[in-house]
C-alpha cells in the first residue's frame, strides 16, 4: 500500500466504468503505472484536465491491491503547442506508445523518462516532426540496449557507403563483404544521419537535413528495429499518420 509522488507524463487514457478513466503514467521514480482517476470524465471534476494524454505534471496516487488510485496532480507541463496541432500531437501520441511499449509495469526507467521529455521539446521546436521521430527511435532503442552498430562495416570495417543493414546483427556490411541473408539496402548518407542520431541525441537536431527519401529509408530501418525490441509494429498512431501521408 502506501503512495507514491511523483512527476510523471500521461502516455494514454481509457474510459473505466462510468465516470472514471484507467490512465497509464509514466513516472519518473517508478516507471510505467496504471491507475483510475475516479470521476474525471464528470465536468465539475478537478482532475480532468491533469490527466490530459501527453500532460506533464506531479502526481499522487494511492497504491491499491490491484489498481492505484490518483488523489491528487497538477500540471508542470502541457505541451500546449502538441495539442493544438493534429500532426504533432499523434508524433507526440506515437512517442507514447513506444514508451508503453517498452516498459513493464513498476520498473523504473529514469532514462526513458528523461528521454521522452527531451523528444517531445524536441517535437514542439523543430519544423521537421519526422526527424524528432527518426531521432527518438533510435535513441530509445540505445536506451533499452538495443543499440545498432551504425560506426563502420562489421566485417571489415569500411566506412564507405552504401552499406547493407544486417538484421541479424543489427549493423551495417559494407557492398564489398557478403550479403547477409535479412538485410536492407541503406545509402551512406542515411546510414551518416542514423549515426549522428545515435551519437548526438536531440543536440542541434536542427541543423541536421534528413531529406525525405532518407526519412524513408531510417524509418524502415527503425521500424524493423523496434519490431524486435518492443515484439510490437503496429502502433495507433502510425496508423493515424500513415492516413494523413505524414509517414514514410
Ligand atoms: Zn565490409
């Protein structure tokens, strides 16, 4: 039993019987926690607004035998920018569900917490939501220690593109090494972009171009990645961009 305070970002709510919502937090000192925020979906009711998917704010919850209770939140951060716009607002949801994704209930993960935040600042500065995306991707797979070898060819460490991506390995094999069985062809500049990625984070993402053909071979890459790690490729909010043709 007991509580627990503190900061956390809502990754997705559900309706729960007939006033409450089942909102799934990611909290910086517990990880991923579910817990019924009762009453929320009754206009008088305080707490509607601190519950908002993609609010950042300080929490606290009752912990209960199988479900935990929200007492009290207030908003730290609202991400109002996301929210008001459709496109960023489903990259921001998209973030969510990789996080959701990821992470077992109650196993505190400080870096995915911490990373996620930076994305979606990222998100709400940068004129190119697809990069953030790219970025996060792979950036949340280092987190989780799935980290790709993007340096140079595996076999006999060629830093010449293009390259093939080798699924099995999880890095690339120059042209001039044998083919591996599940590969990917990917161009050298694609592969440069994935490295700077992994090797910077968000740092000046701004100034990195990631042309849309190169958004669309990363994005392949990436997807085929996170199908591995996560044992999960189809994602709402994908679904969603896919339908506006925001994606590759
Ligand atoms: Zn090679």
């Amino acid at each position: 039993m007991g509580e627990l305070k503190s900061h956390a970002l809502v990754l997705r709510t559900r309706d729960y019987r007939e006033a409450d919502r089942l909102v799934t937090f990611l909290t910086r000192e517990e990880g991923k926690v579910t817990a019924v925020a009762r009453g929320v979906r009754k206009t008088k009711s305080k707490l509607s607004a601190v519950v908002e998917p993609l609010t950042l704010g300080f929490f606290l919850l009752h912990r209960g035998k199988s479900l935990d209770t929200l007492i009290q939140g207030e908003i730290v951060k609202p991400y109002r920018k996301l929210r008001e716009d459709l496109l960023l607002f489903a990259y921001g949801q998209y973030f969510c569900e990789l996080c959701e994704a990821a992470l077992p209930e109650r196993e505190p993960s400080l870096p995915v917490f911490l990373l996620v935040l930076t994305a979606l600042e990222a998100l709400e500065s940068d004129s190119q939501p697809a990069r953030v995306a790219r970025c996060f991707e792979l950036n949340l797979l280092e987190t989780l220690g799935y980290r790709p070898a993007m340096e140079n060819c595996q076999h006999c460490g060629s830093s010449t593109g293009p390259f093939y991506f080798d699924f099995i390995n999880d890095g690339l094999v120059c042209k001039n090494c044998p083919i591996p069985g599940e590969s990917r062809l990917l161009s050298g500049a694609a592969a440069a972009v994935m490295k700077r990625f992994l090797n910077n984070g968000f740092h000046r993402l701004s100034v990195c171009g990631v042309p849309s053909s190169l958004n669309y071979e990363i994005a392949h890459i990436n997807a085929e990645l996170l199908k591995k790690a996560l044992g999960k490729s189809r994602f709402k909010s994908v679904e969603f961009l896919q339908s506006l043709e925001e994606w590759s």
